[in-house]
C-alpha cells in the first residue's frame, strides 16, 4: 500500500519495498478511497475477477462510492502472466 502524497511537501521521499512475485499475481495500486471504503475480502473478490480477464474497475468504483467513500477513488491493477 502506498502511504505517502505527492505535492505535500517541496521534498518527496520514496518507500521502496522488494517483493517476490510470481505469474498470476495481481498487483493492485490504489487510493484511499478505494481501500479505505472496501474490505480487504470484497477487494480480493475483485482482483479474482480480474484474474478471469473480467472487467471490474467499474464495479469497484461503484462499491466504494455505495460504502461511502468521501476521497478520489484513483487505482490501477497489473495481473502478471506468464507469456
């Protein structure tokens, strides 16, 4: 999760963290008005979904403006293949 805002202060520091990751995993950046207005279990059925190349960022949009979101709701998700 990233937890730092950009254009809060004139000097940015960046967390990097190492990951190993492997094909089929779903990498999902996200705002907190997404994953603050969504558990984490309604957010892991959601990335499922895109593992079956089905459209979900619509629907997520929707559940979290329907759970009450007050902030932007800004995401991007990355399912990685084998290829």
């Amino acid at each position: 999760m990233l937890s730092k805002a950009l254009g809060v202060s004139n000097q940015v520091q960046v967390d990097c963290i190492c990951q190993t990751v492997q094909a089929l995993d779903i990498l999902l950046l996200s705002t907190d008005g997404l994953h603050d207005s969504l558990s984490k279990e309604s957010l892991i059925m959601s990335l499922l979904q895109i593992a079956k190349d089905q459209p979900v960022a619509y629907q997520l949009v929707e559940q979290s403006i329907t759970a009450g979101s007050k902030d932007n709701i800004t995401f991007g998700s990355i399912l990685l293949r084998n290829e």
